[in-house]
C-alpha cells in the first residue's frame, strides 16, 4: 500500500555559509517579507527573488535492464528562491570565529 504524501521543496541560496549537516532546522515568516531560518544559534534572515523555473528537481530512478544509467523523473521546479544571511552581528562572530580556526591551524 502507497500512501499520497503532498510534499514541498524549499530552495534556499545561503551564500556559502556552512551549516551543521543533518540538523533539523526552523523557518518562521515564509508567506511574509521577511522571512527566516534558523539551526541551532545561527538566526538567517532572508529576502525572495523571483527565479521561476530556474532550477529543476528531478526524482531518480531505477535503471531497468539493461540500461546505461539510471532514469529520472521531474518532479518540480523553483517558484522563487529564498536568499538568506546571518544578522550584521553575526557576521562579525563568525568572521572572528573562522579567523581564530585559521590562526589554529
């Protein structure tokens, strides 16, 4: 037995920040101007930009026998793109903090 799941897709430009792998995160604000993400102590604020159909989702599947690779299946594409940065203050912490790793190695 299948069951339907609606599922949606939150594409998020972060501008190289590295975030903590396989932590759960919070969004708060997405239907307003200023919307926000937040993991753990960092608190991203975020802006949209119009960029229908810029990026595409694909679903891969099994290749059948036989074939040279596997298939794939389109299942979505951007609406629009969530642009997210960290507070000014927050900046300046984690310039300090990649500083004193660099200094460390």
């Amino acid at each position: 037995n299948w069951e339907a799941v609606d599922e949606r897709l939150l594409h998020v430009e972060h501008g190289g920040l590295l975030l903590a792998g396989g932590g759960g995160c919070r969004v708060s604000g997405l239907d307003s101007a200023a919307p926000r993400l937040q993991q753990g102590r960092l608190d991203l604020r975020g802006r949209y930009k119009d960029a229908a159909g810029t990026v595409m989702y694909f679903e891969l599947l099994d290749a059948g026998e036989g074939a040279a690779g596997p298939t794939c299946r389109l299942v979505g594409q951007t609406e629009k793109l969530l642009l997210v940065e960290p507070p000014m203050q927050s900046k300046s912490v984690l310039g300090r903090t990649a500083a004193r790793d660099k200094a460390a190695n």
